[in-house]
C-alpha cells in the first residue's frame, strides 16, 4: 500500500536567512536599550537589497543610518555588530582546512594562514601585521580587516578550554605606540609635506591625527577580541556583556573614568530635551488665575452667567535652584554629572547657588565659572579644590545631620519661598544623628524641595541609610543613571 509523501518530513535545519538574521540582530540592539521600531527594523532588511554585501564598511555603515537615532549609541551598534557579522568568518573558531583534490600536502601552509603551525616565523608575521596596520592607518578606512588578523594572530593562546584570545598579549606583541612615528610619517608623505620639521604645525598635526588613530586601533583589538571568544559559544550567549550599556544606562556607582567621560557627551543632548520641555510646560501654563472682575463684565451678554471664564496674564518668572552636593568619594561622580546637568540648564533659572558638603558644608558657587562649559575633568578639579579649600570637609565621613545643622544656621538666606531646593547624596549618616528637624526647617522654607538620591530604592533604609526617614518629609527619587536623572529633573524642575 504505497502512501503520500509526508508533507511533516522536514530538512535539516540550516543556518538563518539573511532577513532572519538582520531580525535577530535588531532584537539584539534592543535588548541592550536601543529604540528600534518595526518600520526600521523592515527598512533595515529592505537597504540589505542595495548594499554590497561583500563591503563590511558599506554594510555596517548602512544598517547604523537605519537603525540608529542617537551617535551616543554607535559604540554599542559597532560591538554588537562585530558579533553578528564577525570581522572574518571564523574569527575565534579552529579554522577547518580544506578536502578534496585542491586541499594541501601534509606540512603545506593553506592559502591565507600565515602562521600555520611550523611554518612562518613569528617575528616576520609581526612585522607584516605592522606593516599593514600602518597602511591601513594611514589610509584611514577601515581597518577591520588587519585587527581581524591582528587577534587572530598575535593574540591566540592555548588554554585548558581550547583556543582563547588575549587583547593583552595582541597589543603587546604588536606594541602599537611604536607605529605613531611611522603613520605620521605616513600622513605627511600622502600630504606632500615629507620636510615637516618637528615642532611645526604640519608635523604636530600628522602626529596627534597618528595618536588618535593608534588609539582607535587599541581599542578595536581589545573589542575584536570579546568577539572571538564570543564565537566560541555564540553571540547570543555572550551579547549581555560583551557589549557595554548605553551611557545614560551607566550606573554612576558603577561607572568608570572612561564611561563618565562618555556620560559627560549626553549632558548637551538632555539639556537641549529638558529646556524644549520646560518651553512647552511655559506655554500651555500662560493663561493665570481666573480674573473674577473681567469674568462678571464679560457675563453680563450672558444673563450673568459666567460661561466665558477671563485670566489674568501670568507674569513670568525664572525660578531660583539651589543644590547641595554630596562631594564624598561614593557619590561624587552623580553629584559631578548632575552639576554638569543643572549647569547646562543655568539659562532657564535666575540664579543658582551651589553647596558642596561631606561632614561640613560651604558655598562653591564661586568656583564654577558661568562663561566656561563645565567638563568632568574640570568639575573633578574644581572638587580637589573645593574640599582643600573650604570647610566641606572636616574629618572625611559623611555626616548628614551635622552638614543640615550647619547649612541652616550659617546660610539662612539660601533658601526662599522663590526657590527649589535639590538635594543630591545617598543619606548615608554613618549612623550619626540624621537631624530630621533641619531637613524639615528647610523643607517648609523652599518652594520645592526634592531628594535625588543615587542607591537603588531596595537598599534605602538598610545599614546607615535613613533615606526612608529622609523620604517621608521630602520627596526623594532614585536616580542611578544619566537616563533616570534626566527624567526626574524633566519632570521636576518648576516653570
């Protein structure tokens, strides 16, 4: 009895299509925080159709005009591109040699590996890695490629596990620093000026572009090289911390010197979103009170019946900000990253005065030049001299209750009915007095008064926080990263 073919039986799977593929890395994309909407993610596999595949540049370069709505996002788009569309095929995986009739004789090197086992010398791969890599340098394109080879090559190493990669022993090997010379050199002879005479702007100029892309290079290995590990057990598994968080997901707790210099480039970004929404709350808030004298004029048309309500004209106003700052080590870089905010902002206030404090607490408006663009070097420096040269700190631990104490008795004036006061720190008192009576004396004295604190809200109260104490006579906020600070000050900030 013969039977239908089974329309069940199915092939083995095989490797995605390319639209699948492109999909998976967009859910990849958005899992690491960025905003990805279906239209983009369909015009993402459509541009597939106009691209030349076979250009890794033109390819990445795409997809990011596509995909991506903010530079500040284009080192996480580079990382989590380099996982889903490796360098070189097979980056990080043994490479298989070929069968059949073209593949070599026993102990011939395979066309490309440069450095088969016992027969290339590694001095002369090094210095043919180099080679190339000033050439690319010098070029400036795309130098995927040669950083490719570069980890491949110089990086690799056996471990217990198998073939394991080291960013370390690649740059070391390589020794980047040592190619400025040459790619300066490089830069010169392509701009016609090979007689440059150190000193000059022509030479200082090739030299500081050599820096800046010698830099580039760095960073490119040790980033190559969390690739290939990660071809090892798949971009999927590995995409959680291979590729860094968006900056204004950063933790400040958590963040790096080098992430809060990242951080420091969304601060322009926010301000310019928070003044646009602070104009349009002005606007929708232009009509005043209700003018009773006008409104009963106007209804006498009406039999007296007040259908047509008259305002008065607002008169407006710029409000005063005051901030007192946590300058202690654990959450210096939030108070550093919120100066640089509210700083930003100083347009849409009439004054602002700033208050630094550990266990004491003094005046630091004078320190902050209002004409200068505030940096996070230059905000770092200006705390190394406030803490020298003011009274902010005494003995070195927080000390919450006493810097309250202190703050009203010795600035009773900074803080008015015409102004908001917001607090930054993380309540921590070392189990000192918390002083509630002097939070709740400044509290009925402010406009507003506002608590943005940079501990998660699970861990206020435990240990020597009294931010639960703290929070029930003002309004306290989490505020961990650049994203949840600027949406707390975008809602809080008065008109």
């Amino acid at each position: 009895m013969s039977s239908a073919p089974d329309a069940t039986v199915r092939s083995a799977p095989g490797p995605p299509r390319l639209d699948e593929h492109v999909h998976d890395f967009v859910r990849a994309l958005r899992g690491r925080g960025l905003s990805i909407g279906p239209s983009e993610a369909i015009t993402a596999v459509e541009v597939l159709g106009v691209l030349d595949l076979s250009d890794r540049a033109q390819l990445r370069e795409g997809l990011a005009a596509v995909l991506l709505r903010e530079s500040l996002h284009r080192k996480v788009f580079d990382v989590v591109f380099d996982l889903w569309f490796p360098a070189r095929p097979g980056l990080g995986l043994p490479a298989q040699a070929p069968s059949g009739p073209d593949a070599p004789e026993s102990g011939e090197a395979s066309a490309g590996d440069v450095r088969a086992p016992g027969t290339t010398d590694p001095d002369e791969v090094r210095r043919r890695l180099r080679e190339e890599a000033i050439a690319a340098l010098v070029a400036g394109g795309d130098h995927d490629g040669v950083v490719g080879q570069i980890v491949e090559q110089l990086g690799s190493y056996s471990s217990a596990t198998g073939t394991a990669y080291s960013a370390y022993q690649a740059l070391k090997t390589l020794n980047p620093q040592t190619l400025i010379a040459a790619i300066a050199d490089g830069l010169l002879s392509a701009a016609g000026e090979e007689g440059a005479a150190p000193g000059s702007f022509e030479y200082e100029s090739a030299r500081a572009v050599a820096r800046e892309r010698v830099g580039r290079l760095s960073e490119r290995v040790r980033e190559l090289t969390q690739v290939a590990m990660a071809a090892r057990k798949g971009a999927e598994n590995v995409v959680e911390y291979a590729a860094p968080a968006l900056p204004e997901n950063v933790g400040f707790f958590s963040a790096t010197r080098t992430e809060l210099k990242r951080m420091e480039q969304t601060v322009q970004p926010l301000a310019r979103i928070l003044a646009t929404r602070l104009m349009v709350r002005r606007r929708r808030a232009r009509r005043g009170p209700i003018d009773l004298r006008r409104t009963l004029r106007r209804s006498m048309s009406t039999g007296g019946v007040p259908i047509d309500l008259v305002h008065r004209r607002p008169r407006p106003t710029k409000p005063e900000l005051v901030l007192l700052c946590d300058l202690s080590g654990s959450v210096a870089g939030f108070s550093n990253f919120t100066l640089l905010l509210t700083h930003a902002l100083s347009a849409e206030f009439s004054k602002i005065r700033v208050f630094g404090f550990v266990d004491g607490v003094d005046e630091i408006t004078d320190y902050i030049d209002p004409s200068k663009a505030l940096t996070i070097d230059s905000v770092v420096g200006m705390f190394d001299r406030v803490i020298r040269e003011t009274e902010v700190a005494r003995f070195g631990g927080s000390d919450y209750g006493g810097m309250l104490r202190t703050f009203v008795e010795n600035f009773p004036d900074a803080v008015t009915h015409r102004g908001t006061l917001m607090i930054l720190g993380d309540a921590r008192t070392n189990y000192s007095d918390p002083a509630l009576e002097a939070l709740t004396e400044l509290a009925d004295r402010a406009r507003h008064t506002f608590w943005l604190n940079p501990e998660r809200r699970v861990n206020w109260g435990t240990g020597d926080s009294v931010a639960d104490l703290y929070g029930e006579i003002v309004e306290m906020y989490e505020c961990r990263t650049a994203g949840q600070l600027a949406d707390v000050i975008g809602r809080l900030l008065p008109i």
